[in-house]
C-alpha cells in the first residue's frame, strides 16, 4: 500500500533513522505487538468463547497461513493447543 507522498515518506524515514538502534528495535516491538493485539481482537470478536490456546493457535494461523501447507499448519497449530 502506497498512500503516503514521496515527500513525508522520506521524512519519515528520516526522523526514524535519526533515533539510536535500540529506539527503532523498541518501535518495531510496539509494532509486533500492536498487530498480534489487534489479530486476538479479532479472533476473540469472531469467538468470544475462545480458550487461550486455541487463541495462540487461530494467531498463528493468521500469521503463518502463507508460510505453511494447510496440513502442516493445522499440525503445528494442534501442537499449540497442547501447551
């Protein structure tokens, strides 16, 4: 998705290249975080009822789907579900 102009792109990038290496690492964390919070949202939307490790394994899932096989995903997600 390219919805930002080339001009505040670029100053984006350079206001977050003028921050140190552990300030950009603690942004992309916020990040992550941010996205799996707002996938367990979701899910829990869909599924109020939802235990947590069927939670854990509906993230991975959404996270995974394009990574794994259908058969391979639902192997590791059952594998979640036993933690």
């Amino acid at each position: 998705m390219k919805d930002t102009s080339t001009k505040i792109h670029k100053k984006q990038l350079e206001i977050y290249m003028a921050k140190s290496a552990g300030e950009r690492l603690t942004i992309c964390l916020e990040m992550i975080d941010f996205g799996r919070t707002l996938a367990e949202t979701k899910i829990k939307e869909e599924n109020p009822n939802i235990t947590a490790s069927d939670l854990k394994a509906e993230v991975f899932k959404l996270f995974y789907k394009n990574d794994f096989e259908g058969e391979e995903l639902e192997k590791i997600a059952d594998w979640l579900r036993l933690e």
